[in-house]
C-alpha cells in the first residue's frame, strides 16, 4: 500500500507541472518496457554461471590478477540484506578480494555481523567509525582500509552478481589494464526477490555522462587515480558517486564498459531505485557536480535540469539566435549552406557555396523549433566536435533513424526508430545529450573538417572524423519535424 501510495504522490506532481498528457505518455512507456522485459529474470538466470562455469573460473589464473578492494560505507544495514551482499562478494569466482566495510552506525547490528564474516574470512576488514560521517566520509574511510590496485563500489545492501569480478578482470587482462571499469546493472526487488529494469550502457561516453551518471554501479578505479582524485566529496552528497565517476574518468586513459549485468541494486522505499523522490537533495547534488566537471575541463557551459530526475541538460554557449521555423529558409541565410543527400544513394552528396557551416540533411522540407541553430551552432563549435546531430521526426512524427551510442547489448529493444514524438525513449536517450555511434538524418559540420573534397560520402566523413578524435554529438534540443 504504501508503494502505492508513494506512487500515486509521484504521479500527481508530476502532471500538476508537466500535464496530464506527459504524465500517461511517461507511464505508459513504462508499462511497454515492463512488458518488453517480461522475461528478464530467466534470461538473466541464464546468462549467470552454473556450478560447472564457477569451478572453470575459479581455476583460470590471470596474467594479470590485482587485488581489488571493495568499498562499503555500512550504516544501521538491516541484518538480512547486509548478509546476502557480504555472501555475494566473498563467493565470487575471483577471490583475489578483500571487503572493506566502514561503519557510521550507532547501533551494534553492522559490527555483530560483519566480525562474525571476519572471523570465518581474512578478507573481510571492518573498521567501526566513532561517528557517522555521512556517506562520503564513510566511504572515505573505507577506501582508506583498501589495499588492493583497484577499488570497487558497493552499497551496503545491493549485490555483485555471480561471476562479476571474474568477467570484469578478464576485461583488465584485455591489452593494457583500464584505468577504470564498469558494468550494466539491475534492480532488485526487496519483497518478491527479483530482479528487473536492467540497464544495459553504452561504452565510455563522458557526453552521456554529464547528461546522468549512467555509470553508477558496478565501477571500479585504480587506487591511486581514487586517492589522486581526493576520494568522495561531502558537498556532493546525495551525488556522491557521479562526482568522484567524473573526477576519476577525467584522469583515466582507458576506461572499459563491460556489457553485462553484474550489479543489483536494491529497491525498497528510502532507496533512490524504488523511490526517486526520497533524495531529491542528490539531484541538486548531481547538477552541481556536472556544472564542477565542465569547470575542471575548461568548457563553458550551464548545467539544467530535465523533467526526469537525475538527468541534466548542458547548455553550451552559441553566438547566434535564429526565429526562422521553416527548414529551407536557412541556405544561404545564416551563413550555413544546406546539402541534401539521400541513404539509398551510398549515402554521397555535392556541395556547393564557402560557408562556414555545411548543414547536411535527409529531409527536403520540414519545421523547425525556434532554438534549432542555436543549439546546432553551439554544439558544433566545440573544438572536438566533428558533428552536431539534430533530434528528426519523420512525416508519421515518429523518429526517422536510431539514436544509437556504441556498445549498447539491449536485447529486449529493436533501438529508438519509430519513437513517437512526445516519448523519451529508453531511460530517457531520446532526449539526452551523447556521443552517437553514427549521426542522425540531419547534422551540422565545420566546413575546415570536409577538406578540399566536394564530393562527400557520409560513412567515409564519419570514419575519417572519428580517426582524427573529433566526435559525432547530439543535441536533441535541435528539434525538425518534416513536413507531411
């Protein structure tokens, strides 16, 4: 009853700011991914290791075998979910560990149990804090316990799936050990005890990341980028985690993306999976660590929310304001020459004109909303974008191509093609900004990136730009709708 209740509170402030129609469009999209992942719990079920692929795990010896450190700021954990995650680490195949708990609380519930592990298994430390000094001081304390290369995060009452540390330091035994690694998650459900809304993430993509810290759980990090970084900040409490994922990617030069689910995270009513309201602070909290982040990088740019929480929009400076709604009248009007290529036809297209900005586009006549330059212009003249993709819907006002990022595994989804307009897609990708693996049916380029050529040949740009470290954004605020 009373998940019902927080959900019908939800739901009413939300259509008392958005209205009632992008209320039912929110729960509806809902409703069709739970039923697309109907059977998420027996795929999962089948893509865990069976006894016989543990026995074969635990015998593999690795090359490379760092000791990993997992880090647990603990506070009043109720008895039985601190048990299921102690066993889910300390039965992993990969037992080259050790479990780092730091402990706020004032009770002795957390001690009892976590010195009954210890006696029985050297790898669990545990450390009773004389206060509780929130999570980012709890969490401090416990990376101070570690010893191992690398450094793991793990709530007090979430879970590492069977197989986890395995599959993720066979990834470090691929090339040149990552710097930092992460993995696709879950949640799990605290009454039922079962698994649902898996995230499957693409790889590295500090755009998406400063759009939501898609990264989350499970991350792992050197411990010497962790320390370097200055560990977790209190002021970004609530966001903890996001800020120092920032703080530890902007020092990392390999950063590998694991696509599996390895990491559930527990929902029950104070937890942000089951009840995002609970900590609206961390919201405010994770604004602000974006908004740090583009300051440490050098770029300009002003960090907004988004109708979801948790998910922020980075407006980037533009130098420019266009009121033009029609598509056509842009060529040759503000300073941008308009191409017309067609996918059917090897994707190929001519240009003409010496403007500075080359605006290639599927479609022949379509609307536009009021800030589509703006926001094209502003993101194109970021020095490492290579273009500047806008968020297009076709005559049935449905997306016209996928919005894809690289490394996506999601198998109970065809992709965003179709989407109607209205919907944000999944975990809301419609409308984030990202790096795409490929550019949508409309994007703006720098002339100085097409060289000399006239003829253009859109896959062969895209391969050539990505060679060179320039990147193909989106800007879904950059809105075109063609005209039926």
């Amino acid at each position: 009853m009373g998940k019902l209740t927080g959900l019908c509170g939800r739901g009413w402030r939300f259509m008392r700011q958005y209205g009632a129609v992008r209320l039912w469009r929110k729960v509806k999209e809902r409703r069709d991914r739970n039923r697309a992942e109907q059977n998420y719990e027996s795929w999962l079920q089948d893509c865990l290791p069976d006894e016989a692929e543990t026995r074969r795990q635990r015998a593999v010896v690795f090359p490379f075998a760092p000791l990993i450190s997992i880090l647990v700021p603990a506070y009043e954990t109720p008895e039985p979910f601190l048990r299921q995650m102690m066993d889910s680490v300390l039965a992993q195949s990969y037992g080259k560990l050790e479990l780092c708990i730091a402990d706020g609380s004032s009770s002795e519930k957390v001690r009892r149990v976590a010195e009954e592990y210890a006696c029985r298994d050297s790898r669990v430390r545990y450390q009773k804090l004389e206060q509780n000094l929130g999570i980012s001081g709890n969490t401090n304390a416990a990376l101070a316990m570690a010893r191992g290369e690398y450094t793991g995060l793990l709530d007090h009452d979430d879970l590492l799936l069977p197989g986890a540390l395995y599959e993720i330091v066979r990834a470090l035994n691929d090339g040149e050990p990552a710097d930092a690694v992460y993995t696709d998650e879950d949640k799990l459900d605290s009454e039922r005890n079962v698994h649902f809304q898996p995230h499957f993430k693409p790889d590295f993509n500090p755009e998406y990341l400063r759009s939501n810290n898609y990264i989350c759980h499970f991350f792992l990090v050197k411990r010497e980028t962790a320390l370097e970084t200055g560990g977790f900040r209190q002021e970004f409490d609530g966001a903890q985690d996001h800020d120092f994922i920032l703080r530890c990617t902007e020092k990392a030069r390999k950063v590998v993306h694991v696509p599996r689910v390895l990491y559930s995270w527990r929902c029950h009513a104070a937890s942000t999976a089951d009840n995002p309201e609970s900590k609206l602070y961390a919201y405010e909290a994770g604004k602000r660590a974006v908004a740090a982040h583009l300051e440490r990088c050098g770029t300009p740019g002003n960090v907004r929310n988004t109708e979801n929480y948790g998910f922020f929009r980075v407006q980037y400076p533009g130098s420019s304001e266009f009121f033009i709604k029609s598509f056509e009248k842009f060529d040759g009007q503000t300073g941008i020459n308009v191409v017309y290529y067609d996918k059917a036809c090897n994707n190929s297209v001519t240009i003409f004109g010496k403007e500075d900005y080359v605006l290639f586009t599927c479609v022949r006549r379509g609307k536009i909303n009021q800030g589509f330059y703006r926001e094209l212009l502003s993101c194109c003249q970021r020095r490492d974008a290579g273009m500047a993709c806008a968020r297009v819907y076709g005559k049935d006002r449905r997306l016209r191509c996928d919005v894809s990022m690289e490394g996506v595994r999601d198998p109970f989804s065809h992709g965003m093609k179709g989407l109607k307009a209205g919907y944000t897609g999944y975990f809301h990708r419609a409308l984030l900004q990202q790096e795409l693996a490929a550019p949508t049916d409309c994007f703006l380029i720098r002339r100085e990136l097409l060289g000399d050529s006239r003829t253009v040949s859109v896959p062969e740009l895209c391969a050539q730009l990505k060679e060179k470290g320039y990147h193909i954004y989106y800007e879904p605020w950059a809105v075109m709708y063609e005209s039926r």
